[in-house]
C-alpha cells in the first residue's frame, strides 16, 4: 500500500467513525472546513489537556488566557498583518488554478530528497549488512547530482523568500519545470502576494461599520494583555502566558485534510525574559517540546526540526518540530524567538508603555518573546496518523485499529453485556455508572463480542470489559486489552483503578521531567 492509499484511508476512517466531518456535507460541504465527530471532539479534547496541563499545571511561571477573536483592527497594523501578512501566488493560465509558489517548489525539493531515499534503500537492500549509508551517500555520483541540484535550487528559493523577490520564485518554477498537478501545463502567471486575513464588518449599519478582522493567530489577545496578566498575576520574568483558541487564515491552497484549513485552533504560549536571554530560552523550549512530543510514544525517528530559511518580520529565531505524516515530514510546532516586537509595535501604536520594571536588575525594559506555537487539527491529524495500523493476526485475519496513547483515547472502556438477557445488561449498566464519573465510558450490547471488539480497536478503546454468566456468580469480568487482545479475569472492584493506572495522564507528565 502506497502512503498516498493509506493516508486516503485514514480520511475515510476519520469520517466512518465519527472522528471528522466534511462541514455542512448535507448541502455538499465547504472547501477546506471540518465538523469534529463524537469520537473526533473527544480525542481533541484531550490532546488539549494534554498541552495545558503540561504547560500551565507543571509550570508554576506559566499562566492561561482566553483572549477574544475580535481586536481592535490598529492590534493588526501594529503586528504587521495588514502590510506583511503574505503568501506568494500563482496560476496555472489552463487550468485556473491557484497555487502557493512557495509550496510548489517546496514539493519539488521533496521529491528530489524522496529520489535520494530510494536509491540509499536500492543500495542498502543490495548489499545487505555491509552497507555504509554515510560513504554511500558522499561516494554516489547520482545521489551527489541530485543533492547538489537540489542545494541549489534551494540556496536560490531561501534568498528570494528572504528579499521577498517574486520574479525569481516565478523564474525557480520556470527552471525545475514545475507542471501543474492538474493541467500538466507550465503556463504560469506572475507570482503576486496575497493577504491572508479574512475581514468581516462591525457596526449597526453599513454606514458607520468599521472593517476589522477575524484574527490568523492567537498571540496578539496575549501580546496586549501582556501588563494585565503581569500586574494582576504579580508575574516575575521569565514568565509565560498560554492560550488555545480559533484563528482564521484564507489559505490560498487548503488541503491534506485537516493539516491546513482556513478555520483552525491554536495553542500558543509566548514566553517573556530578559533582552539578551532569548536564546538560551529558545534552545531551552526546543528541546522542551521535543520531549513532549516524543513522550507520546510514536517513535524519536519520526520527528525532526526544520530551521526556517526566510524568518518572520518578528523573529530573529525560528524552528519547526516535523512529523513524518504519511505525505512526508510536515511541520506540528513552531518554536520561534519573537524579539521584541509585537509589544514595541503595540507600545508604539497605542501610546502605552510596554515595559517591565526587573527588580533584579532595577531597569525597566521591554521584554523579549519565545512563542511555541501548535496546530491543534495538525496534532489530531499527527496522532490517528501515528496511531492508525492496519495489522495483521496470526490466524490470517487483520485488524484496524488506533494505538492512541491511552490517556489521549475517546472512549477509555467499553463495557458489554455478552447476551441481552439473564441480568447482564443490568450488571453491565451498573459498572458503566461506577466508571462514568470519571473516565469516558460507553454500552454496547449490538451483535457479537467479536465484531463489538473490533469497532472499539476501530476507535481506539484501551478496555473492553464483557460482562457474562460468570459475573453475576462472582462479581468477576473479562477484560481485553486493545494493543495485545490478551484477556484477563478481573474483580470488578478493580477495575477503576485498572483503568485509572494505564489511562492517567500522569504516565504522559512524568516523561517531561518537568
């Protein structure tokens, strides 16, 4: 199976058990916009734990904000969204249609890494245990052609994202011969810019209605309240303010599901400390983060950083952590020295002071910022695509099923009456009252154990516990484990702290060393 098929049919799985959407589908849906399901609203849910209670409940300098979506629209000019918030476009002229420039020639340099891939695997398969990937990779004049074609195609696409040159991006796409995916054509237009936001009009009347803006990023709601949380909260740099909440970017190409859409949710945490620290904390929270997503347990080797060729008008630092989805290694995370603009700016543009007053130091300064940044619909996507396996069993069948860390799974236990009769359903609603209160538990009494099981690997359950004859002479249950289908015979007084053992979240904090 090509990783194009599985990723397709990962898609279909989101959608056949309730985890994703296509929004509005009954009135044939909207480009690029997703409804979660049952099952997808509660894995989202807890990957956001997850990252506020690492981030807020294991940090003691770091606090929670819900700023509003609505800013005053001087909040953008001062951020240099209204002037510099840009993709670069273009069109394929037979087609009609639009492309990220930047995107197109990104895909070309992937294709060219995928080319040098292929042949070390060749090599590695020919000569076996023998094989020296290092000198292979320096010795091989066909992976040094295409390494050195693909540096300079790349040394030529950093510095025209870096002087903003939109004549050369257009010239790169010309050069490497860049067809469209969908005319086979390379009759481009001229690259131009396009602003990302979207803009909406407030006001009782259209007359007196001022233009403002459904925000791209949630930092700035921290960036302005930056003096209110110090003051209140008594805050000593360093210091941190995290925030999960909704932004709105008109992606010029939205798609691969939900990895880039124009509606998203962000956890962002923007860090404050001292000019002339910003590094070290930047280094500090690279690795910090890391470590967080690692902790999931979906394997070091599929996660890398990617520093950034062309650096944001605010930063002076800039790194992604990647995951290998199975359309290759795509950013989850950015980690991102801010400097000291966005609250310099907004000092600027409102007339109020910015500044901290250090005590340690008794000087008064504008701090410095470093922002980690994730896509919550990036994550989801990052977790089913790690979690979903197809396996197979040893009696020749195969399985689907989600390997979810088990404190991020939608449903922890499913409890399940072996037939409708005999009192079981009652016992078996009995242990499901026993375990509501604190865990996500779900019935189901539909057709047999065997298919019962299979639709909760199909959603990731950790626990099925079947209630049968047995119990209700000894007050014992089968309980199955997802991962190794073993059963055990279980007291059903022990199943709460059974659940709550593997389930906690604890297990996910204590690989942070936090």
């Amino acid at each position: 199976m090509t990783q194009e098929e599985l990723f397709k049919k990962l898609v279909a799985h989101c959608k056949e058990y309730g985890f994703v959407f296509p929004s509005s589908e009954i009135y044939d849906g909207l480009g690029a916009v997703y409804d979660y399901g049952q099952n997808g609203v509660e894995l989202k849910n807890n990957i956001k734990r997850y990252w506020w209670d690492s981030m807020v409940k294991l940090h003691e300098n770091i606090v929670g904000l819900d700023a509003a979506i609505f800013m005053h629209p001087k909040t953008w000019e001062a951020s240099g969204h209204v002037s510099a918030f840009n993709d670069p476009l273009i069109d394929n002229k037979d087609s009609k249609k639009r492309y990220r420039a930047d995107v197109l020639i990104e895909d070309w340099m992937a294709k060219i890494d995928e080319k040098i891939e292929k042949e070390v695997a060749k090599a590695k398969k020919r000569f076996g245990e023998s094989f020296d990937e290092e000198k292979f990779r320096a010795t091989s004049p066909r992976v040094q052609e295409e390494v050195a074609k693909r540096e300079a195609v790349h040394t030529r696409f950093a510095n025209a994202m870096n002087d903003n040159d939109l004549a050369e991006l257009r010239q790169i796409i010309l050069d490497c011969e860049i067809a469209c995916p969908i005319s086979g054509t390379r009759n481009w237009t001229e690259v131009r810019q396009f602003n990302l936001m979207f803009s909406t009009q407030m006001g009782s009347t259209a007359e007196g209605a001022n233009t403002i803006y459904l925000r791209p990023e949630t930092a700035q709601g921290i960036f302005v309240n930056f003096l209110n949380v110090q003051k209140t909260g008594r805050m000593k740099i360093p210091f941190g303010i995290a925030q999960i909440g909704k932004a709105f970017r008109n992606e010029i190409v939205a798609r691969q599901f939900v990895f880039r859409m124009r509606e998203f949710e962000q956890m962002e945490m923007q860090f404050f400390v001292r000019p002339g620290t910003e590094m070290q904390w930047w280094n500090e929270w690279k690795n910090t983060r890391m470590a967080w997503h690692r902790a999931l347990g979906f394997g070091d080797e599929n996660y890398q950083f990617h520093d950034h060729d062309k650096l944001a008008h605010y930063a002076n630092a800039a790194t992604d952590i990647e995951y290998k989805f199975p359309f290759g290694f795509k950013e989850v995370e950015g980690i991102h020295s801010r400097t000291d603009f966005d609250l310099s700016n907004h000092q600027k543009f409102s007339g109020k002071k910015m500044t901290y007053f250090d005590p340690e130091t008794g000087e008064s300064y504008v701090p410095y910022v470093v922002e980690t940044s994730i896509g919550v619909d990036r994550m989801f996507l990052q977790v089913m695509s790690a979690a979903y396996t197809d396996e197979k069993l040893e009696n020749g069948d195969s399985r689907i099923v989600l390997k979810f860390p088990a404190a991020l799974a939608p449903v922890k236990v499913a409890v399940l009456p072996l037939v409708k009769k005999d009192g079981m359903p009652e016992k078996a609603q009995e242990i499901v009252n026993q375990l509501k209160y604190d865990f996500n538990v779900v019935y189901e009494e539909k057709d047999s154990v065997g298919k019962r099981y299979r639709r909760q690997d199909a959603i990731g359950t950790p626990f099925c516990v079947t209630v049968d004859g047995q119990t209700l002479e000894d007050n014992t249950v089968t309980v199955r484990h997802r991962d190794t289908m073993e059963q055990e015979r279980v007291s059903i007084d022990r199943l709460h702290a059974m659940v709550e053992e593997e389930c906690s979240y604890r297990k996910l904090y204590k690989k942070l060393n936090l």
